[in-house]
C-alpha cells in the first residue's frame, strides 16, 4: 500500500509540474500574440532625447541607445522569437518524422542514404554548421530558419524510424498488408499514431535549445537582423554600452532565458511522466 500510495503522489506531483509549466509556456504564448496590445510604446520609434534613458514610468525597462522603448520591443521580441521557434520546430518535425516513416518502414538503400546523411548531420555541432550556412545565407528570418533546420530534422528522423522499425513487425501490421492495405496507408493510419507521443515529447524538448540557436545566430549578426526586435539582435547592439545602460541588455537577456526555461521544465516533465507511466 505504500509503495502503490508513494507512486500514485509521485504520478501527481508530476501532473502538477506539466500543468504548471504549459500554464506558464500558455502565458508566454499569450502575451508574444497580444505584444502590439501590451507595448506602451512604439518598438520602432527612436528619439535622441530619451537615448539610454533609466527605467521609469513612462519607459519601465528604459530605452536602448536608439531612445527606442526596451519593453515594447522585449514584447515585440517575444513574438519574433516564439513564432520562429515554434514554425522552425514544426517543420523539422513534419520533415524529419517523414523521413523517418519511409526509411523505417521500406528501409533499403532509401535508409542507408538518409541515415548516413543524418549520421553526417550529427557528427558536427549544431551550432557550427548553423553559423556555417547562415554565413553563406545571409542573415535575415529564413536564412537562420535555414541554418538551423538542416539539422534539426536529424533527431524526429532517428526516433521515428527506430519506432517504425519495431511496429512493421507487429501482427496488425501484418494483418493490414494482408487485406491489401497500402505502405503509405499503413504508415499514416497504423504506425504514425503510435509514434506520435514519443516524436512530440521530443518537439517539446527541442524548442529550448532551437531558442537558444535563434537568439545566437542573431546575438552574431547572422540571424533576424535589426531594426526588427529579437531578443538575441537586441543584446548583441546594446552590449557596447551595458555599463552606462545595463538594463538594455539585462531585460532582453532575462526574458530569453525565463522563456527557455519555461519550455526546457515542460518538455523534461513531460518526458519524465512518460518513463514514469512506462515503468508502471
């Protein structure tokens, strides 16, 4: 009994950490969408008569050195960096979980190919080929979206072929192609569903560190350049004078880091309820 009771206030504990992290992560989500309703100011506007302005009233995080108001366009940030995450992981998740489902399920010298590309992939950091390709590119929104989707795609592709592999042995899916059903019917209806959950705890996991890539490529000046308000591009043209203006780059700095916090602590309680519920 106390084992069962030790396990099921575990189980619980772990619920209360999902819902309040996506409690949280629904927050940020709602104010990147409302952030042209929530800026006090226009994020664009400059004026050389408040330039490096205090927080105050009128400005509560202060002005950059353009006098352009860093709250609004921390708001502004918010919704330029959650909206290219969020598009950025999808389509790498769309890709990638593709990929998967035919090498996986045909196998062949389709997955030999792809397999040896994503092992290609993986053998260097993110990082460095991102900051490679984004460098060819340019900056600019689809030139880091670019950059660091080459290999992004790589790790939905791994587990959605490994969970292929194992499913097309299984009696239904042999039942399936016996009454004539086709591999892409099989794929979508049979062997997509039972993968989903693992491939979207792992989108979860994957949005922190993709925020971390967006804001780093342009902290560098290869991704979303200015004047468009982005958490990373934002740091990197207040950084020369953070001792005489700090707050233009503290408040920037700390919005980045609560926002992959937040979905960094959703994505680890989601999959650890998952190895929970496996193991029970």
């Amino acid at each position: 009994m106390k084992i069962k009771r030790s396990v099921s206030d575990q189980r619980k504990k772990q619920r209360y950490r999902i819902i309040a992290a996506s409690a949280a992560a629904v927050i940020l989500i709602a104010v990147a969408l409302l952030a042209p309703m929530l800026s006090p100011n226009d994020p664009y506007r400059t004026n050389s008569a408040i330039i490096r302005h205090a927080p105050c009233a009128a400005y509560p995080f202060g002005t950059d050195n353009l006098g352009r108001c860093v709250l609004s366009r921390v708001l502004m940030g918010a919704r330029t960096t959650i909206a290219v995450t969020f598009f950025l992981v999808a389509v790498s998740f769309v890709i990638g979980t593709a990929i998967g489902l035919l090498c996986g399920y045909y196998g062949g010298r389709i997955d030999d190919l792809l397999m040896r590309v994503a092992d290609i992939m993986l053998a260097f950091p993110q990082m460095v080929i991102a900051i490679a390709v984004a460098g060819i590119l340019g900056g600019g929104i689809a030139g880091a979206m670019t950059a660091l989707g080459i290999t992004m795609w790589t790790g939905f592709a791994r587990l959605s072929r490994s969970h292929a592999r194992t499913l097309r042995g299984m009696p239904y899916i042999q039942a399936a192609l016996l009454s004539g059903k086709s591999g892409p019917y099989i794929m979508l209806h049979h062997i997509l569903p039972n993968v989903l959950e693992p491939l979207l705890t792992n989108a979860l996991t994957q949005i922190g560190t993709t925020m971390i890539g967006i804001s780093g490529l342009s902290f560098l000046g290869l991704g979303i350049v200015p004047p468009q308000a982005e958490w990373g591009s934002m740091i990197s043209e207040s950084r020369a004078y953070i001792q005489i203006a700090p707050w233009a780059v503290l408040f920037p700095a700390l919005a980045t880091i609560l926002t992959i916090l937040v979905f960094n602590y959703l994505g680890d309680a989601v999959m650890e309820y998952r190895m929970a519920e496996r193991h029970t």
